[in-house]
C-alpha cells in the first residue's frame, strides 16, 4: 500500500504489480508504466498509461486520460478524501469539479475488444481503508459516461469567480434524493463559442466581460430537475449569489451541454 497524501510535481508509477497505490494532487503529468493489477486513486492534470494491464483507476483528471498499449483498464470517478486534500488540490491548481475521468482516448483503440471499460463506483469505497470513508468528500462523484437514471437534465453555468456558489450547488446535488450529478468542467471559452453558448440570454455586454476567463458549467438530471433547480436557485441560499448564474432554457439543455462537455476541447 502506497499512500502519498500531498501535492506532487510530477509523478511515475513503474513496473508495479498487485499493488493500492494514491497519487495526491499532481501539478502536471502522472505516468503509469507496466503496472499490473493494481488498485490506483489519482489526482492530476494529465494522466497517461502505457504498456499496462487490469489495473483499477479512480481519477480525478483536468483533461483526457489517454492509454496506450494497454488492455483490461478500468476506470471509475476519484472517490478518496484525507484532511488536507482541498488544501492540496487548491495547490496543485485542481479545479475539484472539472473532472474528465471517462473520457478516455485509447492510441490503440479497439472496438471489437475494447480496451478499458468503467468499473462500478462503490467499488472504489472498497479500494480505501475504512477509516477515511468518514470524512466529507471533497471531489464530487460525477456519472461521466454511465447510464443516466433520467433524461430530463439541468444545465447550470457559473460565472468567474463563483468557487463558493459551484461548491454549495453540487452539495445540494448531491444531498438531492433526486438529483444526479452528471458531469462537470471549468474552462476558458473563445469568442465565437462564447457567443454560442449565451445566444439565448440577452445580455449584450455578457460575452465580452468572459473573454479570458474561466467558466464553470455542471450538468444534473432528475424528475421535474429544470424546475427544482429553479426554484433552489430564488428561494435558497444559493439566491444570493444569482447574478453569478446563468441557465440556459430547458429547450437548449441538452444541445448545449453536449457542445460544452464533448465538442468544445481544451486547449492544451
């Protein structure tokens, strides 16, 4: 069992095998390389794994894992706290709900076999010692890629400089009995997809006072999601910061969310 509980520049995980191993908060790049059945927690920037085989990874990841030469992958949504992990991924610059875990890009992609696969999220529970289930989780437990438990979605997108709004949003999310948190990213938006994205809202001012700076948008799903969310936002706590939040109209939902979470990339 190997634990590294702090920030971390870099990191390399070599020629490992049926081992648990967490990375802490990583500034850039973690390299996972001829690992073999091994249970691995990680936080970083950019992941990538080569010449690997069934091994078990919840991720915490600002862009898109890639995987190479590897087969039998698996992977889940970070799920693994200790008491100064927000410290940490405040300064390895880790945004905690800008996570892209499943969107995995495989060099030697597969499709009559694929490569890797998501593993159940409790199982990720299983892969921690029990006495650090007991403290409140600090990266949110997305659905990424998984089945959702419902069609109707909300698209919600935050405003720079709303840290504190994003983070009692997807609190009550995921304190919702009804509610799933789908995905969630934080990035800087061009012009012209800037426009696109507040073509609805007539705000004439409102896409150039954003050029340059980061946004944050959360997708969630749930019965009658549009309209309790809504209401969450005019009658809770959460009113007070509401010049800070925008949501487009439940008509445009889905299209725009798909452009913001799948379309538009990061530019790296």
């Amino acid at each position: 069992n190997i634990y590294l509980c702090d920030t971390v520049a870099t990191a390399f995980v070599d020629d490992c095998e049926e081992c648990n191993i967490f990375v802490g908060p990583t500034e850039t790049s973690v390299m996972l390389r001829n690992c073999k059945s091994c249970n691995l927690i990680i936080a970083c920037q950019q992941f990538r794994c080569r010449d690997c085989e069934d091994c078990k990874i919840a991720l915490l990841c600002m862009t898109e894992p890639i995987i190479e030469t590897s087969s039998k992958m698996h992977f889940a949504c970070f799920d693994f706290t200790y008491f100064s992990l927000g410290h940490h991924l405040s300064q390895a610059r880790l945004k905690p709900w800008n996570n892209k875990w499943w969107m995995i890009y495989d060099f030697n992609r597969n499709e009559a076999s694929p490569n890797w696969d998501l593993f159940p999220q409790e199982e990720v529970r299983k892969m921690i010692p029990p006495q650090e289930t007991d403290i409140e989780p600090v990266v949110p437990v997305t659905l990424g890629s998984r089945p959702r438990p419902s069609e109707e979605i909300c698209f919600v997108i935050f405003l720079p400089d709303s840290d504190p709004l994003v983070e009692a949003f997807i609190s009550k999310a995921d304190k919702s009995a009804s509610w799933s948190l789908v995905r969630a990213r934080t990035t800087t938006l061009a012009e012209d997809r800037l426009k696109a994205l507040f073509l609805w809202a007539k705000e004439p001012k409102l896409v150039s006072s954003l050029k340059g700076k980061e946004i944050t948008g959360v997708e969630i799903c749930g019965p009658r999601v549009y309209e309790e969310v809504q209401e969450a936002l005019t009658s809770t706590g959460l009113a007070s910061g509401a010049k800070q939040i925008r949501v487009p109209p439940e008509k445009d939902a889905s299209v725009l969310a798909r452009f913001f979470f799948e379309m538009w990339k990061d530019e790296i």
